[in-house]
C-alpha cells in the first residue's frame, strides 16, 4: 500500500477582485482546512500564493489560527514558492530568489516554519530554476508524473521521489501522479483507496484549492453531497495512509537520478501551441486513439512551452519586456521592488481553460504594478529616444512627458502600442486582439462521456457556445493599437467589425523604417496600392508629444488615380467597458472616459466619417464560453485621390 503526500495549492492573480477571492475562501479554502483540522490522522502540504496568505491573515484570522494549530501538531508543511506567484523560469535569477525569499519569510513569520518544500508555478520546469532554488535553502519541489513520462520513464517507475542536480546543486523532485488528481476529489473516495492500495511506495497528489469548491460542481460535490467527509473517514480508518514530504524525505531513499526536459504539464503544451498547431494535435491525438495507440501520446506527442505564450500573444510579451526592462535596472527601493515583483504574477501572461490574458482586470493590474514601479526608477520626463523593448530586432519609438509613456512599434505597422497615463498608472491601448484559439474549432464538439461516478473536471468539460455568443466571433490580422492605417475601396460598420474589408494596401502590419528628427519620431514605408497590380505608394508618419497632448501626421501619395478610402484605426481601452460615452462632429471626436474622468480628444484637419464598435473576445473559462469586452475600436474614415496630407492631435485631458 503506497502512503499518500497529500498538498494543496491556493492562488488567486494578485489583488483580484475581492468578492473573488472571498468567495474562494468562503468556499473552498477556509471549509476544507475547517473539515480536516478535527482529523489528526489527515497530513497535508499547503502553499498560498503570499498576497493570498496576507490577505487571508488579515481578512479570515480564524483560517490561519487553525492552520498555525496544526503546525504545532506537526500535521502541516508549508510550501513556498515566489511570492506573487510568478513563473520562475521568466524571471532573472535575483528576482527568483527575491520572490521565493520573501514567501519563505511571511511562512516562518505566520507559522514558524522554514519551507524545504517549494510548489513549481504551473509545474514550469527548467534546469535553469535549479541553482536558485536550492541557494534559497529549498530541498525538494514537486512537477507533474508527466515530466517524467517525457524523459522516458514509465509511471510504474514513480513510486517516489528522485534526484536531480544543475552546477552539482541537488535538489529531490517529487512526481505528482495524474490518476490522482484526476481521482481527487472528482472520484468517490474509495476509488482512491483502492488506488494506493494497489501501489507501491508513495504517491504525491498536489493540486489546486479551488478544485474542492470553486471548480464548477464542486462545492456540491465536496460538502454537500460529501465526497470530503467519506475521504476522511477512509484516513482515519487507515484504509489510506498519509505523510508529510520532509518525514517522507527522512524515511525513504531516492529512486535513482532524473534529468528532466523543459516542460509543464500536458495540456499547458497544448495550449502553448498556435492554434493551427492545436488543431492538429488534437487531430493526432484522436487517430492514435483509433489505432489502438493511446498510451503513444503522452509519451511521445508534445505541445509547446510556456515561454512560447510570450510568441502567441505579442501583447504579453511586450507585458513580460517591459517587466523585464525594469528587472534589469539598479533600483533598490522596496517600494519599487514590490509592485515590479506583483507585474510578474504569471496569470497575465498566458490563456487556457481560465481567463488569464483574457481578463482586463489582470492586466489593469499588471500596468498599475509596472507603473508604479517605472515612477519610481525613472527621474527624467520630456524625452524621444529609440529602444529595443520588446525584444524583436526592431527598435521602438519611446516618448515620455510628465503626463504621459507612449511607445510607437514601428514592426507593427507603425502604430502606437502604448499610451500610458503616469499619474493614473494607466494603459489606454491595454487592447489585446481577437485571436483565434485552438479551441475554437472544437466549439460546440462533444467530448467523450468519462464514467458516470463523480463529477468531471475542467478539463472533461465540453465547451458550449450559445449563438448569441458565436456571432460575435471575429478574428484580427494585425495588433489592436491606434493609428492603425488601412487604404480600401469599401467598408461598412461589418466589413470593419469582420476586418473582412478589402485592404488594397501594405501599410497597416508591416515594418516601417524609423528615425529621429529633433524631438520628432519619424517613420516611413514604402509600399503599395494593390488594384490588379501594384501601384507605388509611400507614407510617412510622425510622433510628438508635448504633455498631454500626442501630435500625429501622414502624407501620403500613390500612382493609383482611382478615389480611394483612408481609414485610420484607434483602439482603446478604458477601466469600465461601459463607462465612457462619445461624440463626434465629422472632424473632432471626444471621447469621455468616466471611470477615470478623462477626456480623449482626436482632432483632426480633414473631415471623417466615424465606424465604431466594442472589440470583444470569445475564450473559454472554467465556467464554459466567455465573451468579454477587451476595449472600443474607432474608424477615422477620409476619401481621397492620388495624396493627402493628415494631421490628427491626440489630447488626454481632466473632464
């Protein structure tokens, strides 16, 4: 009979909404440590991300005096792990240690205890982490059974713990077994039983908190119905057997060495994947499925990497540069440390079943952390300067006055892709694209019935989309920022909704060369109009910014005679999808935001007619289809022949 090493993870994105997070401890954490505390038999592991267990100590003092109890008891062990919960392997090495030190603290403070053990966020593994964690006094971690499987061991193999080393630093890595959190607490308990029953050694099953409560049937399941109190009954009947991972380290040897790949868990690959990429995978999976050849996939078929999130949205890569910009800056005020520690939370970077990059609140918070972090590092305003920052060998356009931070991508289009408020810890083109998800194509698509006892999990869930829903599926080809430029000959509120209009040109999503002329940013291309041949077009576009106020212009000319429509893309983000209202009278536009009572102004010195519509993304959640409003696109459209000249001035001012 193999004992069990039983933890749990809790973690919300640092500083969530707070009924958020309060109906998280209400119920899943505070009614499940409240049902184990009686048991003395039940031994677990726990980690909460340290903002959670801030608030939670100062919000919920009854759920941590119990968990203080049974550390005393000796029924507990914290886990530590970087304090906002940031993945480690996209941070440098002295923010790793920075995040972990400061978990390790507010744990000895709270609790007395010094963690040996450290919870790996979303199991991300690389050798990379290794140095880092062991210099901060960290024994062992635990990753999924699947790290191992893709290294070539069998799951019969894991019946413990192993040995891994990077610069001859050990550290012991605990194999977390998938038919246990698939088992738990989805499973009736005695499932379990008979599981560990039928194993040898020990089994690690440590997973998410939210899954006994928050997870959709769960709560019911848990409590109600009471999955928890026949699991419990079970351990104090001795029909499963637990023990903590440091009396597990002392009892038992290691296993043997284990070198593991870069890796997460399974479905986190697929999820890296493009969605093409997803698409076939998934394909794949089901003809190995026909061919008998099931046990073939985990082994041998591989997604993507979690990195490679930083390639599928360019919008959280360019989060993860700005961030990393900092990180690199000789700065040492706390005050500075702390928000830029909160920018590296990992929630904001990615997208799978829960909302993550998808969720503007998430990223209102990264921008209001990075922010408050870049006010307090940076000591000059008033400048335009050129700078690599988000990594792609082109440089961007940066300028930077006491009101306002813009960066101009010069890659994309030359369209501003950042326009943010300093004093507001703001980011008015915090606009992320629709893009299309793997997942789209299987919208609607049965999955296969699991057995009908217990209750499926997240990822057994089908995806419904109701059809109001399905029609505002749309897709982007180019970056949601502003001063986006498009030529056509025809274009309607769909066809711009669609992005289905017919674009004659080469000047909205391709690069643009880039200079600076005084305090002038200067970008020019030259291209084409596409009518049954290429005729020769160039534009030239310029940046300045003087206060709050951007001073855009175009020229423009081509060898095409025929008339032609000009249409000039704004995209912006405000803090309540619904709290803001506009107006426009053919060559001013003002938009009023009130949630953070500003006024966007555009003037313009020809005359427009204006397309609108709420930009909008479909992704899946925990809870099934999610349509959420990402920001408000405007269409400046002018009629012209031949050439024209534009100048457009953007104004952010009090309302």
């Amino acid at each position: 009979m193999a004992k069990l090493l039983f933890g749990v993870h809790n973690h919300q994105p640092v500083e969530n909404f707070k009924h958020i997070v309060d109906e998280a401890v209400k119920k899943a954490y505070r009614p499940f440590i409240e049902a184990v505390y009686p048991v003395k038999s039940f031994k677990f592991a726990v980690h909460f991300s340290g903002w959670l267990l801030e608030y939670v100590a100062e919000n919920y003092p009854e759920v941590v005096e119990l968990l203080g109890s049974m550390a005393q008891e000796g029924r507990v062990e914290f886990f530590t792990a970087g304090y906002y919960e940031p993945v480690l392997v996209s941070l440098p090495s002295r923010w790793r240690r920075y995040q972990i030190e400061k978990l390790n603290n507010l744990i000895f403070e709270l609790f007395g205890q010094k963690p040996k053990g450290l919870w790996l966020t979303e199991r991300v593994w690389d050798d990379s982490v290794i140095c880092d964690i062991v210099d901060c006094g960290i024994e062992y971690v635990v990753v999924d059974d699947y790290h191992f499987i893709c290294a070539g061991f069998e799951r019969n193999q894991l019946g413990g713990y192993f040995l891994t080393e990077s610069e001859g630093k050990i550290l012991k890595v605990f194999p977390i077994d998938k038919k246990l959190r698939y088992l738990v607490p989805f499973k009736p308990p005695s499932d379990t039983a008979d599981y560990l029953k039928s194993a040898w050694g020990s089994r690690t099953l440590f997973d998410d908190g939210e899954k006994f409560g928050i997870w959709p049937g769960t709560y019911s399941w848990v409590y109600e119905k009471g999955w928890l109190k026949e699991f419990l009954s079970l351990v104090k009947s001795g029909e499963i057997e637990m023990e903590l991972f440091y009396e597990n380290v002392k009892r038992e040897k290691p296993l043997g060495i284990a070198y593991l790949p870069t890796a997460s868990y399974y479905e986190m690959g697929e999820w890296a994947l493009p969605p093409e990429r997803f698409k076939e995978l998934k394909e794949l999976e089901s003809f190995l499925k026909e061919k008998g050849l099931e046990t073939y996939i985990e082994k041998f078929v591989r997604g993507s990497i979690w990195k490679n999130f930083f390639v599928k949205y360019p919008e959280s890569n360019y989060m993860h540069k700005r961030m990393l910009d900092l990180s690199l800056r000789d700065e040492d005020s706390e005050h500075f440390r702390d928000n830029l520690a909160k920018a590296q939370c990992n929630d904001v970077f990615w997208h799978g079943i829960f909302g993550g990059i998808y969720l503007p609140n998430l990223r209102d918070n990264f921008w209001r952390f990075l922010l408050t972090a870049q006010g307090e590092s940076e000591k000059e305003d008033g400048y335009v300067k050129l700078e690599d920052v988000n990594f792609d060998g082109y440089q961007e356009g940066i300028l930077s006055s006491e009101t306002i931070f813009a960066v101009v991508f010069p890659k994309e289009g030359g369209i501003l892709g950042e326009l943010s408020l300093k004093k507001e810890r703001f980011n008015y083109q915090n606009v992320i694209s629709r893009h299309r998800e793997g997942y789209h194509y299987f919208m609607g698509v049965e999955r296969e019935k699991g057995s009908s006892r217990g209750i499926s999990t997240i990822h057994e869930r089908s995806l419904k989309i109701p059809e109001e829903i399905r029609k505002k599926l749309a897709f982007d080809w180019h970056l949601r920022g502003s001063f986006v430029s498009h030529f056509t000959d025809d274009v309607n509120g769909e066809t711009f909704f669609r992005e289905s209009f017919r674009e004659l040109s080469d000047f909205a999503n391709t690069p643009y060369s880039v200079s600076l002329e005084g305090e002038k940013l200067v970008l020019k291309r030259s291209g084409g109009i596409y009518y049954g041949r290429k005729f020769p077009a160039e534009l030239r576009k310029e940046f300045s910014l003087k206060g709050n106020r951007l001073a855009f212009s175009e020229r423009f000319k081509t060898d095409f005679g025929g008339e032609l429509l000009h249409i000039l893309e704004f995209n912006f983000h405000f803090l309540n999808p619904g709290g803001f209202k506009f107006n426009s009278d053919g060559k001013v536009l003002k938009i009023e935001d009130t949630g953070l009572g500003k006024e966007i102004a555009l003037t313009s010195s020809l005359p427009f007619t204006l397309l609108h519509y709420p930009v909008e993304t479909v992704s899946q959640s925990e809870k099934g289809a999610e349509l959420t409003v990402q920001g408000h696109c405007f269409g400046l459209v002018f009629t012209f022949r031949e050439s024209f000249s534009l100048t457009i001035d953007l104004e952010v001012k009090d309302v």
